[in-house]
C-alpha cells in the first residue's frame, strides 16, 4: 500500500515538498493556518516566486492527489507527517524562534495514528530533535520521529527535491528509516547518496553545511577588500583558486554577499545553540563571517558616496534587483534592498526594478521607488547599481542604455556584468575587488 504523507506548513520549503512528493505518486495533504495561502495553493497558485513550481503544484492538484486544509485532523490517517515550518531568527537575539515548530509537533502528536512517523525538515539548532521525539512519545507512545534536513536553493527548488545530491535521516530505529527509505525509493534508485545519521548529526549537517558556504562567500569577499588595497583583481584570483579541486570554484563570486531566509538567521543560530553547549568558541569565526558579510554592503554605499561626491541629496540612484538572489521573489534580509534602503536614508531618490521581487520590495519598504522595466528604473539616473544578478540584467546592451542616464557609472555589485563591454561604451565600471575601482 502507497504511503500517504502530510505536509506540516506551507510555506516555501513545505508547498515545494507538498508538490514534489505528490509528484511522485503519494497522496500528499498540506496543512497550514493561514486560510488564504490554503486558498490559493488549493487553486494551483503559488503565493511567491519559484521557477517550476506552480506548473507542478496546478498538475497534482488537478490529479487529486494533493489537497490542502486548515483542519489537522486531516492528516489522522496520514503515514508520515513532514514539518516544514520556519524557524526564524527570535527578535533581539541570534537564537533560532522554534515558536511554529513546536506548535506543529504538539498538533499532529494529538491526531496522528498508532506506528505514524513524524518527520522534521525544518532547520533547528542541535538537541530540538532529541526533545520533540521524546514530547511526541508523552503524547503518543506509538508514533516516532526522525529529521531529514532541507537543502534546497531558491530557483531551484524542485529539482532539489526531485533530485537531490543527497538525503540524510536522522533515526532511531531501522523501522524509521525503512519509511524513509520508501518515500524516497525513486531517489535511491537513481542513485541519490542515502546518510543515515542520529538525530543531532542530522541537524548539524544543515547548519554546518550553510556555515561552511557563508564561510567560502565571505572569504572571497574579504580577499576582494585585499585586492582592492593591492590593486589586483579579485575575479581572476577566485578563477586561479577555483582550479584547485580542494577548493572549487562555487561560491568564489566576490559582490555584496549573502542574504535570504537562511543563510544569515542559521549560522546566527548555530552561534547561539554553541555558546548553550559551551562550545561557542568553535564557532567564533562565524561572526567575522557575518560582519565580512555586512560589510560589503557598507563599501557599495561607499563607492556610491565616492562617485556622487558624498553628497546624495536630489541624486536618483537607479538599482537593478531587489531580491537577495535572481530567480526568487524573495527578499528576506536581501543585500540588494538593504543598501538600496540606506541609500535612500541618506537622501537620495532611489529607484528599484527587480522581474519578480518589486512587490514583496515594495511591502517592506514602501518609500522606495519601484519601477516597471529597466529603462523607467535607469532614465535620468546619477549612478546604476546592479545588485541582484538576473539573467536579463548580465544580457543589458550597455551602449543603448547610456542614452537613458545623466551619468554612465556603474557598480555591478554582484561582479556579473561584462566590464570589457560596459567601458567599450563608455560607462564607468566599478565592482568590488577590481584594480580599477
């Protein structure tokens, strides 16, 4: 018999994984509290931006396999319950709010059936497994838990989910991880790397694995401040090191690094649940990771200072991308709309376009200005910056748009554009980390 799977949250990585694994041949019931985005993802539609994902949500929908509810006694008869909730970064604090995790464990410990297995996909600090598990058996002695980490990207979050570079299980038991084993039975036959771990290895491997990529984006922005100082040039070095197989060349792309949902709010939190465990001084060097990270926000609004001659007032900043990466409409502690908003703050008219993320943008920052295309976004512009590094945005024809601007400068804050192109047609380029800022 078809396992039947419950999805626990709604929101990117949950309506993702609600899809896919529908997609898959389960039936899949999602369950959130927020009766309008159950609304919309019962008629097919997704309440952000993921390439691909709509497509297959309106497909299992049609198919009748995945349905959605706010009630959770719809999952009673589900087999296993996957809890995708967020975990966001508590306020006033670097800790992780465990808040809707928790809340969703107590729900669907009082419904589930007798040998249901829990599932938690969520990013929790190390011991949140080890706690729930033993919560769910005082409220349910017949049921059991494990953790299966998320390692998804934004943009490419189905094929993520469809065909991961590995999946970890956290368990307990063999029966827990034979479950496992056969809601992710298409993965393991096309090979997918199966981690069997225990419960705190599994969360670790998250936060570790984001620890490290944070880590890998602020070293390569730091070397941009030291090639700057020594008149190098930060993309040639990152393409040298990038050749080294012990290194690789992911994530060696100098600019105004990272942001989103996870990234900055879990290496935050795994500070936090360090210094609990008394090891916060393993971790101390993810704080200068975090402030290398700032910081190179803060040297765009210097160059921007520099090129405008420190005076901002009455000067219309033109910023191409407002999402923290391209392909989402995400702008969860985004670079792009952080400067942009500073900027603004310093007196400048600041004008914003992004494909998909001018309305999430303009819900968080609604003094800014946002506009439809590029050409409104860069007519009678003092300075582009170019921060968010869509597609659309590298194929620009710099020479058409010179016409549009007061003053050709550029930044490309995101070290994407062609600088030979940009300064064929008269631009002046900068980008962090080149010997010609």
């Amino acid at each position: 018999m078809t396992l039947r799977l419950s999805v626990i949250g709604t929101g990117y990585l949950g309506a993702t994984h609600a899809a896919c694994m529908s997609s898959l041949g389960f039936e899949v019931v999602g369950i959130d509290t927020d009766p309008a985005k159950i609304a919309l993802l019962a008629q097919g539609k997704v309440p952000f931006f993921e390439p691909e994902l709509e497509e297959l949500l309106a497909q299992e929908i049609a198919s009748g396999r995945l349905t959605f509810s706010t009630d959770i006694s719809a999952v009673a008869d589900c087999d296993v319950h996957f809890i995708c909730v967020g975990t966001p970064q508590k306020a006033g604090s670097l800790a992780a709010d465990l808040t809707y995790v928790d809340a969703s464990l107590e729900a669907v410990a009082k419904v589930t059936k007798k040998g249901a297995l829990v599932v938690g996909k969520s990013t929790v600090p190390v011991g949140t497994a080890a706690r729930l598990r033993a919560r769910l058996q005082e409220i349910n002695p017949d049921a059991d838990l494990a953790w299966n980490p998320e390692f998804l990207r934004e943009g490419f979050a189905v094929d993520d989910t469809l065909r991961p570079n590995r999946l970890v299980v956290g368990v307990t038991s063999d029966k827990a991880e034979n479950i496992l084993k056969e809601v992710y039975a298409s993965n393991l036959k096309d090979g997918t790397p199966w981690v069997r771990a225990d419960l705190p290895t599994a969360e670790l491997v998250k936060v570790a694995a984001n620890s490290f990529l944070a880590t890998k984006i602020s070293f390569i922005n730091a070397m941009a401040e030291v090639c700057e100082a020594a008149g190098g040039d930060v993309t040639v070095l990152a393409q040298a090191i990038g050749y080294d197989p012990r290194i690789g060349n992911r994530f060696l792309q100098a600019g105004i690094g990272f942001g989103g949902g996870c990234l900055p709010k879990d290496i935050r939190a795994f500070m936090a649940r360090a210094k609990e465990l008394g090891a916060d001084q393993a971790l101390e060097f993810l704080r200068e990771i975090d402030s290398i990270n700032l910081r190179a926000r803060q040297r765009i609004i210097e160059l921007v200072r520099k090129d405008l001659l420190e005076d901002l007032h009455g000067k219309k900043v033109a910023v191409l991308g407002a999402a923290f990466k391209p392909d989402s409409d995400d702008v969860r502690d985004s670079p792009a709309l952080d400067i942009a908003a500073q900027i603004h703050a310093a007196g400048a008219n600041v004008v914003i376009f992004d494909p998909k993320a001018n309305e999430n943008a303009a819900k968080r920052f609604p003094a800014l200005t946002y506009a439809n295309n590029v050409e409104e976004c860069l007519k009678g512009a003092d300075i582009v910056l170019h921060l968010t590094e869509w597609k659309q945005f590298r194929e620009l024809d710099p020479a058409q748009l010179k016409g549009l601007v007061n003053n050709p400068i550029v930044i490309d804050g995101r070290n994407a554009l062609h600088r030979e192109s940009w300064k064929a047609a008269g631009w002046h380029f900068r980008a962090l980390g080149r010997a010609d800022i």
